[in-house]
C-alpha cells in the first residue's frame, strides 16, 4: 500500500510539472504604427506607438533606412537624422522583446524638394548657397561673380578658371579654363544651355564650352565690353564696343549674323548698351547710355523703333502683357512693345540699380533702401518696404516669397502680397548679388531678370 502511495504521489509530481502547464510562449511585441513622420529642411523626425506585449518585456528597437541602421538598439520611440533632399526613401523599424521576440513595421517616404538661392556676398568673395528651407548656408566656395549659370545639377563660377560645383553639396566636379594667358585671368556672365556654356572672361573674349568634352568651342572678342549678353534656343545677342554695339552670334559656330550701331549721340558722348538685351516676341529691347530706349529684329539686326526717355540704365526690361517695364536712374517705366508709346512711370525718389522681376501680374524692383511692388498694368504702388540697407541687385520671386540682396544682408525673404520681411540671412558689408534660386535637381530654376536668359 506504501508503495502504491508514493508512485501515485510521484506521478502527480510529474503531471503538475509538464511542458504544458509551466514552459508558456512568449508573447513577441506587436501592433505599433508609424506616429510622426515629418521634415524640418532636409532633418527627419519621427516617431511611433509603443508594441503590445502580454509579458510586458521591455521592448528595444533598431530603425533602418534603405537597409542602413541608422539607430539601435534603443528604448525610446523616436529619432531625428540628416537625410538627402529630393529622395524616394524605405524605412523599418523593428521590436524586440527581453526573449528574442521581433516583429517590424515598413515604410515608404520622400524627402522634402530642395530649394537653394544662389548669391555672392561681395564682402567676402564667396558664392553663397542657401537653403530656404532652413535659412542656413549649405557650402560656400570663392567666386569672381554672381551665378547666372545653373544646368544638370551644376552651379557654374569663373574665378581664375571655370568651375562646376554640385548644387547641394558644393562638391567640385570638373574645371576648365579655355583662355590661355601669361597673366591670370578670369571669367564672369556665365550661361549655359542643354549643350553649351558661355562665359566672358575679364580681358573681353566671349568663349564657348562644350559642356559634354569640357573644350573650348570658338572665341571672339568684345573689345573689353563688361556687360551681359541674352540667350535664346539658337543665338547669343552681345553688347560689344568698336564698330559694332549689339551683335547676333550663332551659338554653334560662333559667326556673327549681324551687327547694330546705336544712334549717334546727341550730346557727343560715346554710349553703350549696358544691359542683357530683352529677348520678347521676335525683337530685342534696350537702352543705351543716352537715354534712347530700342526695338530691333532679333533676325535681322534691324531698328523697328528707338524712343528718347531721357535718363539711362544698366538694368535689364521685362516684358508682361504687351508692353516693356524696366527702371531707369530713378524712375520705372512702361512703354508699349509695338509702338514704344509710354503707359505709365513712377519716381522712386531714389537710384534703381535693380531690374524688374513680374509675377502673377506684380511687378517687383529695388531702389535706394526700398523694395516695391507694382501692378503691371496700371503702375500702382501696391507696397514698399525698407530692407534697411542700400539695394543693387534685382529681385527674384518664387512660391509668393520675393528674394532680394541688399547691403544689410546677403539675402532678404519678403512676403509678396503684403511686403513685410519674413527673413534675413548673413549681415554683410555690400551685396550687389541677383539671386538665382533651384528646386530640386534642376527641375526649376529662377533667374534674376538681368540674367540674359530667354529660352
């Protein structure tokens, strides 16, 4: 009987013990979700819900982005990281348990588009590129001008050689340097299209590049003519000096099409183009330094037209609407294209060194401390406002923003409807630097009116 007793006691030792009953699963984390997932410029932040987990294990977590651990193993339920603009992206993050327990989650994200302006602060010689979505430089390099030229994900400078710099990073991608000299030379007005760039260098040669072998093209010279030429799909129209003061120049071959004399002078004084020739509807416009506002055919070289303002300018016309707007000492302007017949005009009060940028029918341009806002169509004064420093560039406007250099920084972010000043980057001694600004990679690109671009 004793016997009988203890086996039965030892068996039920044995089934109290079983697998079944003590060694339970354990529960792996479960159920979170993706809770913040934004950007502040091209930083990510995000978050996510805490897992379930029935053993109440503490739970760590290892974050990839394109299979890259970016973190873990950690404990908290965030992050932030520095990530590429312009970027289709894969994140996971995945849970774990005390015991081993996974489970994951997968996401698919871009980041946000780039947007960089482009300026040269006079003060330090510096190409500056900015970052509007966070107001910070990104790189900076030395540069003789300010930057025109902006082409397949490359920002062009001529210092004592032509270079092409990566837009958001700065990286140096190639140089080129197509006017040999004993002495040191340099370039400025850079311009590129799909094929071709083009660039004066200080000793008043226009050269041509090709962009694909990085070899000079052809070369003509200027008669030492400081001031930027235009650009259209076929031809290149140049301010020269001796003989000619507006040439046509094919952009292939470099020949001259044809050659345009201002007429004679007046008051005995030699006189110049001193300006980009505005490109609008099969004709030139331009003033000399008369006073003598032009139309020529852009085919033929051929005056349709030349109207006597009385006061000249180095500031590039806009054309909006049928009629040409540009600003001239202290004064801005609208004429009739066809006819050069005067709309209406306006006194700063003060010097304008600043062409005109229009947009959604406003017409925006800097004098003395001030930047203005017009309507195109009747020359009424919408707004004004003192950017607390003198002003020679000219505005560029993009997403209702207008972005403008003065002396009292290197680049000034005003609200276009209402004109009051969002933000001011990098105080500076002089700026006289036209931004250009990039979205994305190159997929737009804004040119400051006296860029010479008219494609």
């Amino acid at each position: 009987m004793k016997k009988y007793l203890l086996s039965l006691f030892l068996v039920s030792i044995f089934l109290a013990c079983s697998p079944d009953e003590k060694i339970k699963p354990n529960a792996v984390p479960s159920g979170f979700a993706i809770e913040e997932l934004t950007f502040t410029g091209s930083r990510l932040n995000l978050s996510w819900t805490t897992p379930t987990d029935a053993d109440n294990d503490r739970i760590y977590y290892n974050v990839y982005i394109d299979s890259k651990l970016i973190e873990g193993p950690i404990t908290r339920n965030d992050l932030s990281t520095i990530l590429e603009y312009n970027k289709d992206y894969t994140g996971m993050i995945i849970a774990t348990d005390r015991k081993g327990g996974t489970s994951q989650i997968t996401f698919n994200f871009r980041s946000p588009t780039s947007m960089v302006a482009f300026v040269s602060d006079f003060s330090t010689g510096n190409l500056m590129a900015i970052d509007l979505h966070t107001q910070k430089t990104l790189w900076t390099t030395p540069t003789s001008d300010r930057v025109y030229s902006v082409n397949d994900g490359l920002v062009f400078t001529g210092l004592d050689e032509i270079s092409a710099y990566k837009i958001l990073t700065g990286e140096k991608v190639w140089a080129a340097n197509p006017v040999i000299r004993s002495y040191d030379i340099g370039y400025w007005h850079l311009m590129a299209d799909e094929r071709y760039l083009f660039a004066k260098s200080v000793d008043g040669l226009l050269v041509s590049i090709d962009l694909e072998r990085r070899e000079k093209q052809w070369e003509i010279s200027l008669f030492e003519s400081i001031y930027m030429f235009a650009m259209d799909r076929d031809n290149l129209y140049v301010p020269k000096r001796n003989n000619e003061d507006l040439i046509s120049v094919n952009k292939i071959t470099g020949e001259t099409q044809w050659g345009f004399m201002l007429d004679p002078s007046f008051n005995g004084y030699f006189s110049q183009i001193e300006h980009a020739p505005l490109i609008y509807a099969g004709d030139l416009y331009f003033l000399d330094g008369n006073g003598l506002f032009y139309s020529v055919n852009k085919t033929t070289g051929v005056k349709n037209y030349s109207v006597h303002i009385g006061k000249a300018s180095e500031t590039a016309p806009i054309a909006v609407n049928g009629n040409i707007i540009f600003s001239a000492r202290d004064e801005i302007i609208s004429l009739k294209a066809d006819t050069g017949q005067i709309n209406w005009r306006y006194n700063f009060g003060s010097y304008s060194g600043s062409s005109p940028f229009e947009d959604n029918g406003l017409v925006y341009v800097g004098a003395g401390n001030d930047l203005f806002c017009f309507d195109a169509g009747t020359g009424t004064l919408k707004w004004k406002t003192n950017l607390g420093g003198e002003i020679w560039s000219s505005p560029v406007v993009y997403d209702q923003k207008v972005y403008i250099s003065s002396s009292a920084a290197s680049l000034n972010c005003v609200d276009a409807i209402i004109g009051n000043i969002k933000w001011k980057t990098a105080n500076v001694t002089y700026n006289t630097s036209s931004p250009t600004i990039v979205i994305g990679d190159t997929e737009e690109i804004i040119y400051p009116s006296n860029a010479g671009y008219h494609n």
